[in-house]
C-alpha cells in the first residue's frame, strides 16, 4: 500500500506507474491524478501552443513581406531563370493539371459562380451600345495604361470595384483595360 501525493488516498501498488527511480518501484502519483494532470497540461498546452502560432505566424509573414521587397528583383529574376531552364518540364506539368477533370470541373464552378454574381448584383444597364459607348468615351484607349485597345482581342471589361468585395454589376461601375493591366489589378480596388 502507497499514499498518493495529490488525492492522499492509500492505494495499493498496481494503482501507481512504475518507475525504477521511486520507492517500492513505482510513482508518488495514482494513475488517476496522472490522467487528471495530463489532460490539464495537455489542455493547456494546446492553447499556449496555439498563441505562439498565430503570434509566430504573423511575425513570420511580416518578415516575409519585408524579406520579398528588399530582394523583389532578384526574387522575380530567379523566377524568370527557372521557367526559362525548366520550360518544358512546367509545359508539361500544366497540361498534365488541365488534362484532369478537376481543374474542369474548378472552371466550371468558378464561371457558373461569376455568372450567377452578374446576374444577382446587375442593374441591367449594361448592354453593347452602352460599352460601346463607355469605350468611345475612353477614345479606344485602356483607362489606366493609355495604350491603344481598338482591337477587341486586347481589351477587357473591368469592375472597377470588384465584384468579390460585393460592388454591383452597373455601368457606373466598368471600364475598358488592356488585358495585361486587368489581369495585373485582378480584384484590387484603391
């Protein structure tokens, strides 16, 4: 028989961890009040876990962002190396993701999503004499590069507020960009 130093319940010795360092050979702590602690300290230690990952984290993004505009150049420059060595291995590798039906089967929820977004935020005062006007008023030129878009094939209709930050599908609310100044905005709205 052993006394447990939390519970301070006699027990006998089959209640008790072994332990080769400890008198009679086993713990000072019942296997209960182990469980109880464990399960506390485990509780605990989850959340502390938890805060010095967030907190790390946010610390180590920062830090990246930092690290990414000091060395931009030569960042996009490595960039540009690997793509230029490994062309055909990366050819390959989008073929290969575009091949499966999964990336189809992306596409076609992403598309029936923007259409459905249209349609819910549209007030309907977007038509082709209207663009057709908006871009005679730009004089058939991209709103934010000034280059000449009288080609159809190298413009593009952009929501000046984006339609994923819940901005409306108006008139109001488009202009005419060059492809390469569109895709470049994506959904940023200043």
């Amino acid at each position: 028989m052993k006394q447990c130093r939390i519970c301070e319940k006699e027990k006998e010795l089959k209640d008790f961890h072994k332990k080769k360092s400890g008198k009679y050979w086993v713990m000072a702590i019942c296997k209960n009040c182990r469980k109880i602690i464990e399960k506390d300290y485990i509780q605990n230690y989850k959340n502390i876990q938890k805060e010095r990952y967030n907190k790390d984290i946010e610390i180590s993004r920062e830090n990246g962002r930092i690290k990414y505009q000091k060395n931009k150049e030569k960042i996009k420059e490595r960039a540009r190396k690997y793509y230029k060595d490994n062309r055909e291995q990366e050819i390959n590798r989008v073929l290969k993701y575009i091949k499966t039906n999964k990336w189809a089967e992306l596409n076609r929820i992403r598309s029936s999503d923007r259409r459905w977004k249209i349609k819910s935020t549209s007030d309907n005062t977007i038509n082709i004499q209207a663009t057709q006007k908006l871009l005679e008023e730009q004089w058939w030129v991209c709103n934010m590069c000034w280059i000449d878009i009288t080609n159809r094939w190298e413009r593009h209709l952009d929501h000046i507020k984006p339609l994923s930050k819940q901005w409306i599908h108006s008139i109001d609310n488009v202009q005419w960009l060059c492809v390469r100044c569109n895709l470049t905005k994506s959904n940023k709205y200043e």
